[in-house]
C-alpha cells in the first residue's frame, strides 16, 4: 500500500510511462555506446545529450503533470454576486457551484478547473494548472521516440549486416566491431523499438489534439458542448460562439510561458467580443434541460456485474464496447434507470432510488422500456417501502 505523494504513483498508468521510460532509454544509451560513442566524436556526444535531455524532461514534466495536479475549485464555491447563481450548475458533491469552464470528475472526486480530461498515464486530470506541463509530456516523449527509434534500428540493422560493413566499408565513422548485442540485449533492443514506435503513433496523436486543443482554447469537454450547441440550433438561430476563442497566438500564449505556470485564476476567463463569462454555462444549462426532456425510463430485467467486456450478454455487447472511460454501472432486476445516451448494444444512464449518484453504461438487452408506466411502478415502490 502506498501513502503520501507516492499514492499518485501507485498506478498501472504512471507505473507503466516510467517503465517505457526506463526500458527505451537503457536500449538507446546501450546502441549509442556502440553506433556513436559519446566519447569519440562531436556527433556521437550531441545525439547522447539531445537523448538525455528529452527523457529526462519527459520525466520531469509527467511528474510535474501527476503532482501539480490540474487546479480544484474550492468546495462549496460560489460566485461574487448571488444573482450569477442563476447561470451556473450546482454540484451536490463539492456541494457548491461550477465555475466557468469547471467540471467535475468522478475519478478525482472534485470539480476541476478547465478540465480537458481525466488521464490515466498521470493518474489525474488535465486542467488550468498542469495542462502546459502535461503537453510538454507528451512532446519530449515523442521527440525522444522518434530519435531512439532511428538509432536503434540503424544500429539494428548494422548489426545484422555487420560481415558485410566489415568486407566494403575500409573507412567508416565507427568501428563495426563494436556493435554486438548478447541475446538478451537483442530481445530487449527489439522490444524497445516497438514501444519506441507505439509512442510515437499513439502518444503523437495525441500531441496533435492536445495542441489544436491549446491553439483553439477549447477543452475536450467544451468539443463537445460546443458541437452539441451547433446541432441542436436551426437554421434560423443565432449562431453559437464560443467565448474563449481570442485567436491562437493568445490563446498559446495562455497555456505555455518560460516556466509553464497557469496564468490567471482558473475561475475568470477573457472572451471575445459579444460574449461573456456565462455564454457558455448558460449554454450548457440548456443542453442539460434538453437532456432531461428526451430522458426515457427503463427497468433491469437481467442482471449486469459492471464487467467492461461482458461475454455473457452475447457477442453484440462484448464486441462493441462504448469508445469510453466512463464507468459500467451494475444491475440487478427491478432496478429503474433514466436513460440519457443510447447505442446500439449499450445505454448510459442514472439509478433512480437511493443511490442516485450510480450511474453508467450497461447492456441494452438488460433493461426494458417502461416509458409512462415508470412513475405507477416507483410510486407503488414507494408504497411498499411505507408500509
């Protein structure tokens, strides 16, 4: 068990970075020392440092991203004026109000300043106060791949070819004789590559999105209020703007600066022209009325364990699990669920009862549409309960 500051770490996402970390770096300073010795020449010495410097920025901005932490509204925030209440979302669990572009997250259990997403390789969320931090990640992890890729598959390759560089190469940069890889340090040298190139892609995506992200000054979360906001207008409606848009030079110069520090509170923003601090949580409170509005009832009739890749609901369900990293909420029959977001194999919704907070995704072939017989069946619920 892990207490204090290591409890962060104590995870299967930052346990695991640091162990690619580890294993790319230990594979890429051992094929240096054979391809291009620090020691013996100009080149050799700048590929060994420009390494160095990306893997230990990469672990320095990880650790800065999991410690520092994406910056907590404080519980039972309000706003200055009481008349802005009207425009906000309350929180039952922080038991206060959502301050603009803050959301709360299940995983942290607080509201989140700016909150862009909850990360799993950092074992936190990507906010207002580690949202610098957690793309400098990203970026000297790619860089770092991408050069660790080349020389170890040239050195790879020279190793394998090595009779032949002997034989036509008389005058060469470095000795071939040098390279030899033990069985061990082959598999590991293979081994690092393929994490080297799986970083590259993987990570690399997501480099790209989290600087259109920064570029734009629009969280994953806002993404996706703003693209609800423009399907459900008509043609005839205003068109919606988003508020903190004021152009990419700003909005970079708002994430990143020498020291990588959030500037600002985290609560007030500045908007463009036309709009104000509350466009888009007035926004967000007419989706939730809309949501609400189209919200269906259904009633469990088969039990659900919460397994991600339930085999036992048919191959529908395990095949085309929701692309999320939302919770799946068990079931047992009996149980009601307001149902908010459908697909063809699984629904999200919210328990009523009790435990209101449990809510999820499940498999559709589990519940069945009760639709306006939902209240007779919770108030004779609730008769029982009396009595």
């Amino acid at each position: 068990m892990c207490f204090g500051p290591f409890k962060r770490v104590c995870h299967w996402g930052p346990l695991t970075a640091l162990g690619i970390i580890k294993i790319v770096t230990y594979s890429m300073v051992h094929c240096s020392n054979m391809l291009l010795p620090p020691t013996q020449s100009f080149a050799g010495f700048l590929n060994m440092i420009t390494f160095l410097t990306n893997s230990g920025l990469t672990i320095y901005n990880l650790l800065s991203a999991m410690f520092e932490g994406p910056g907590y509204l404080p519980l039972r925030w309000c706003p200055e004026y009481a008349a802005d209440e009207a425009y906000l979302q309350f929180c039952k669990v922080c038991e206060g109000f959502k301050a603009p572009r803050s959301h709360h997250c299940r995983k942290c259990g607080r509201c989140v300043l700016k909150m862009d997403h909850h990360c799993p390789w950092i074992n936190n969320c990507v906010g207002h106060a580690n949202h610098a931090h957690f793309t400098a990640f990203l970026y000297f992890s790619v860089s770092g791949c991408l050069q660790a890729t080349a020389i170890m598959g040239y050195t790879l390759y020279r190793a394998f070819y090595r009779a032949w560089y002997m034989q036509h190469m008389q005058s060469s940069l470095v000795s071939t004789t040098t390279i030899h890889f033990t069985v061990t340090t082959l598999i590991l040298t293979v081994f690092a590559i393929g994490l080297s190139i799986g970083v590259v892609l993987s990570v690399g995506a997501l480099l790209f999105f989290q600087l259109r992200s920064v570029l734009r000054n629009k969280t994953g979360v806002e993404e996706w209020i703003v693209k609800k906001a423009i399907f459900r207008r008509r043609p005839s409606d205003k068109v919606f703007v988003f508020p903190y848009d004021l152009g990419w030079k700003k909005n970079f110069i708002q994430v990143f600066n020498w020291n990588l520090e959030p500037i600002g509170d985290g609560i007030s923003w500045p908007v463009v022209k036309g709009c104000h601090q509350y466009t888009l949580t007035i926004e967000q409170k007419e989706q939730k009325l809309e949501k609400r509005a189209r919200t269906r009832t259904y009633m469990a009739v088969k039990q659900y364990s919460g397994h991600w890749f339930p085999i036992s609901h048919g191959f529908g369900v395990f095949l085309h699990p929701p692309c999320t990293d939302e919770t799946r909420t068990p079931l047992r029959p009996k149980e009601i669920i307001n149902v908010t977001r459908w697909k063809k194999y699984w629904l999200f919704g919210e328990k009523v009862g009790e435990n209101t907070d449990q809510r999820g995704w499940f498999p559709r072939n589990c519940v069945v549409d009760i639709g306006e017989d939902s209240m007779r069946y919770e108030n004779s619920l609730e008769n029982k309960k009396n009595k």
